[in-house]
C-alpha cells in the first residue's frame, strides 16, 4: 500500500513524514456499524419513542456521518478536511439528484434499499444535516487525535 505524507500538527515549520495510517480500520469499522445501526433505527417503527426533531434529522445526520467513515475506512491516511469534502460533495450530489426525477430512478428510490441510499425527495434542511453528520466525524477524528497514545519513534 503506498503511504501518504502527512503534516504533523499542520505546522509548516515541521518535515513532512511518511508514516502508519492515521485512521484504525478496526475501530473505524465498529464505528461504522454503531451508525448503521442507529441510521436504520432512526427511519424504524421503533424510532416513534425519540423527540420528533431527532427521528425528523437524525437519519439524515447519520447517513453523512456514515460516508464519512466509510471514505476513512477505504483510505485511512487521507486527511481529515479531504474526507469532509468528500463526504459532503457526496452527500449534497445525492441530495440534489432527487430533483432530477426519471422513471427508472423513482423505481429504485421506491425501493427501501434505494431509498435508503438515494433518499426519495429534496428537501434543503437535508444539507444541514449533511453538514453536521460529516461535522460530527472531523470533531470524533480531532478528539481521537487529542486522546491518543503518542507512538514511540
């Protein structure tokens, strides 16, 4: 696998290394699964017990979170401002492909794996919620960061 380089605490003054992944798959795949979990639970019968805004936005929040795990668990030393890039230009073009409305792409969306993954209609609060869910990730990575063990070098 080729190794990215990655600027250690984004000060200019420091070398560039080339080093482990920043990101644990294990962890970043249990992780991953939690959302899942809780994403399908949200658009469940069972989500009629949470607050109205959270079963309203909680999916949504959860279904960006998700591909912004998912894009660290495929390429686990891209850095973290990549990832939120690309996970909110991923979560916005879906979101915007819901205006363009054709037969065979209804059909899919009719289908509760289709709408779980093309969603079924546009709705703009849905961009905020992108931007939270991939906020939450870039706020879980520079947490994780703060709290992990420095490895001896």
């Amino acid at each position: 696998m080729v190794q990215l380089h990655v600027l250690r605490d984004l000060d200019p003054d420091q070398e560039v290394r080339t080093g482990p992944p920043l990101r644990n798959r294990w962890v970043r795949a249990g992780w991953l699964a939690l959302v899942i979990a809780a994403g399908l639970g949200s658009r469940s019968a069972g989500a009629s017990v949470l607050p109205g805004w959270v079963a309203a936005y909680a999916g949504d929040t959860l279904w960006a979170l998700m591909v912004f795990l998912g894009l660290g668990l495929l390429f686990p030393a891209a850095r973290t401002g990549i990832l939120a890039a690309a996970a909110l230009g991923i979560s916005f073009a879906v979101e915007f492909s819901q205006l363009w409305e054709a037969n065979w792409l209804d059909r899919i969306r009719a289908t509760r794996p289709g709408a779980l993954v093309l969603g079924r209609g546009w709705v703009a609060t849905d961009l905020l919620c992108y931007a939270v869910g991939v906020g939450i990730g870039v706020a879980g990575e520079v947490v994780g960061r703060k709290c992990r063990v420095p490895s001896a070098e």
